[in-house]
C-alpha cells in the first residue's frame, strides 16, 4: 500500500491508495473511457432525451464493465470493488450510464446467471457480456412499487406454456431490450420469465416527460396474454427472493456510483470556484465558498471510505442487506445533497448542462426513489437494529 505524498483535493484521506493496482487500472481505464465517449456528448443526450445504448452497449461490451461481477459466460469475473470502482467512474459521467450497465449487468444478467438454466445462460449471456444483447427488468408496476409483493401481472400453465397478462413500469432499457427479465405471480409464488424482444402480446411504450435520467430508457411493458414456451420461465427460484437478491446486487452498484456523482459535482465547484471572479476575487477565497467546499469534501470522502468498507465486506461474503442499505441510503443522499450545494457555487452557470451539477442532482432524484426508496432502506436499517418491522 502507497503513503499519501501529496493533498489530492479530488480525495484528501487517499482513499484510492486502499485500493489494489488492478482496482486502480480499472477505475483509470473506466474513468479514461467516460472521458473520451460520454463526458463531450452527455450533456446534449440528456437535453435531447436520448442514450444511444446501440452504439455504446458494445463498447462497454468491450471495455468489460457488462456482467463484470458475474463469472463464465464471457463475463469479466471482477471482485465487487473492482465491479465498485467501475461504478463509480461510470456514475461520475451520468447516472444514466451507470443505470444502464447496472440493469443490464447485476439485474438482467444476473437473475439468469443465478436463477437461469444452463441453455438459457448460454443463450444470453455471452451476447449480453458483448453488449450485443441488451436486457431488461421487470419488476415495479403501475400500482406496486415499494410493495412488490401484491404485484398483478400473473402467468398461469396452459398446456405445456406459461401465459403471461399484467404490466410492468419505470423498465429501464424496456424498449430496446432484446431480452426482458418479468416477474410474475403464479400458482407456486413468483416465477421469473425470459419475454424475448417481438413476442406476440408484448408492448412496450416509453415514458416522456422525464425530468431524471434524461439519458436513459425508461418504459412500461404491458403483456397481453403472451403465450411462453415451458422453458421461458428460470427454473432456479421461486417466490420474491429471486428479483430482491439480484436489486441487491445492483444497490451495490449505485452505493458506489453515487460517489462519483457526487465527486464530480464537488470537483466541478472547486474548479469553478477558483477560477470565478467576484469582487475582484475568486470566489473560492470567500470564507461561505470554502465551508460549502469543504463539507462537500468531507462527505465524499466519507462515502467513500462507506462503500469501500461495503465492498470489502462482500469480497468476504458479509455483506448482508442492511450493510447495502446503510451504503444506498447513505451515499445516494449525501450525493443529492452535494449536487445542490455545488449547483449554487456555479450560480446561473449551474443551471445548465455545459456543467454536470444539475443533471447529476436531477439524476440522484431517481436513485434516491429506485431500488428501494430512501423510506425503505431507512426501515430495513430500522428493523436491523430494533428487531422491529415498521414497513406496515
Ligand atoms: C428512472 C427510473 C428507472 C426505474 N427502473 C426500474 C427498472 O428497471 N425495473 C423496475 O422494476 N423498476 C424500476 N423503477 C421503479 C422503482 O424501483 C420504483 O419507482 C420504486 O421501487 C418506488 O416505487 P414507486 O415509484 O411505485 O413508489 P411508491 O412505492 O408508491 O412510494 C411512494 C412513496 O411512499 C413511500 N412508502 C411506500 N411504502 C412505505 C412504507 N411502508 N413506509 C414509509 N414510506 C413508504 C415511498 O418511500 C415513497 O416515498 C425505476 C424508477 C425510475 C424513476
């Protein structure tokens, strides 16, 4: 392990010295990768209300960060803080990147690595790894968010197939999924269906109006008596532990990317900071400018040094749910909170897209709601230390 040398403003304690050479050569190569393809572009996508996922499903393909925690199958086989680290610098760029690559890797391919048959791993995984397939998840409907275990969508036997009815909302990659994960109430509990892109029955509408993770595809799926083959459904698990330990997973994912939202708000403050002039001055000489800059400092490098401790704990496979809510609860809320203080360093400049600290905020505001609210995570946390269940 390296001594600290010098005062990094970007990380103060050298919370990156923790990390192993290969950690660090891959948050380098990830965070090289945003440098080059999404930070010049995401501002206008995010204006714009597009993701080209066609185009950049492969390159994260190729760059190895899809199914990265996941082995075989042409996936990377990485530790959960190299999978952290990689998190992290995608969610830097756009919470919408990092969505993108947490559904299709710790959701999608997941629930099929874990759950799948061996004939249905080795159709999708390997094209999903590449980023030439690209999967979905579908769990939240219209009227069941939270509380997914009342959800409507039903698939009963007929015959030798399952037919699916109900409908799913808030899918991230929904309408370009070539492959959507949807969980369903039948007679055993909830089951786990592969509905392949084209399915008589199937459609899919995106949601506009978005004012959130602009750079990303959100839709509803409403399936109309669709009509599986037998082999469609994961053979693997039955009832709600099958889609909650794969949400696991990619809470994992957002407890570290928040971290690098949250750097790069506070990082785009110093800069502006110091080199906005007012009052014949930088601004980062006033006294106010340096507490909002310090506190800002302070809490990444704490959330930091919390998702850096989560991680560990998984490698060791301690990691239990209430560790992943601390980490989600935490780290999404200091990130929003770092967002709007940022924002009003920059003034008027950080209303607008030529700097990151409004998107990032107005993306924090989806994370702070998917996989599990920050209601939630505050209770699982609640009944984690109280023994008491308060979610009724
Ligand atoms: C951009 C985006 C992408 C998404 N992508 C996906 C996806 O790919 N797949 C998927 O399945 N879902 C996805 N979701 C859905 C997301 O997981 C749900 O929005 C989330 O679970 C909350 O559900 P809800 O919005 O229905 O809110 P509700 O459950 O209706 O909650 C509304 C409010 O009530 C509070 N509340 C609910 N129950 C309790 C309680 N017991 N005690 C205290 N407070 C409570 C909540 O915390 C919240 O503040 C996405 C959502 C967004 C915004």
């Amino acid at each position: 392990m390296t001594k600290p040398t010098r005062i990094d403003p970007s990380d103060l304690l050298a919370v990156g010295d923790l990390l192993s050479d290969e950690e660090r050569l891959i948050r380098d190569t990830v965070r090289r990768f945003t440098e080059e393809r999404i930070r010049p572009h995401i501002g206008d996508w995010f204006e714009r209300g597009v993701f080209p996922v066609r185009e950049l499903a492969p390159e994260l393909g190729a760059l190895g960060v899809l199914g990265m925690h996941l082995d075989g199958y042409g996936c990377a086989g990485a530790d959960a803080v190299a999978y952290g680290v990689a998190c992290m610098e995608l969610e830097a760029a756009d919470s919408g990147l990092r969505s993108f690559v947490s559904v299709q890797g710790s959701l999608a391919m997941r629930s099929i690595h874990a759950f799948g048959s061996e004939e249905q791993k080795l159709r999708w995984l390997p094209g999903m790894a590449a980023g030439e397939l690209i999967g979905c998840f579908g769990l939240t409907e219209p009227d069941f968010g939270s509380d997914p275990a009342n959800m409507r969508t039903r698939a009963v036997r007929k015959g030798g197939d399952w037919v699916l009815s109900g409908s799913k909302m808030w899918i991230t990659n929904g309408s370009i999924a070539d492959v959507a994960v949807v969980w369903a109430q039948t007679e055993e509990g909830v089951r786990g269906f592969l509905v392949e892109r084209g399915t008589r029955g199937l459609t899919a509408t995106d949601v506009h109006g978005k004012l959130s993770l602009r750079a990303s595809v959100t839709s509803e799926l409403a399936f109309d008596e669709v009509v599986l083959p037998a082999d469609a459904v994961l053979p693997g698990v039955t009832g709600l532990r099958g889609p909650l330990s794969s949400l696991n997973e990619a809470r994992y994912g957002i407890l570290w990317g928040t971290v690098g939202a949250a750097r790069d708000c506070y990082t785009a403050a110093l800069d502006y900071a110091k080199s906005r002039i007012q009052f014949d001055r930088p601004i980062a000489g006033f006294q106010l400018t340096q507490h909002k800059l310090v506190e800002m400092m302070l809490e990444v490098e704490k959330a930091y040094l919390v998702a850096l401790r989560i991680g560990r704990l998984k490698e060791q496979g301690a990691a239990r749910p209430p560790h992943i809510s601390f980490g989600k609860l935490n780290n999404v809320r200091t990130a929003l909170e770092i967002a709007r203080s940022a924002r009003t360093v920059l003034g008027a400049n950080g209303i607008t897209t030529e700097y990151p600290v409004l998107r990032h905020a107005n993306n924090l505001e989806s994370v702070l709601t998917y996989e599990g609210t920050s209601e939630i995570h505050t209770l699982v946390l609640g009944e984690a230390i109280t023994g008491e269940s308060a979610y009724r």
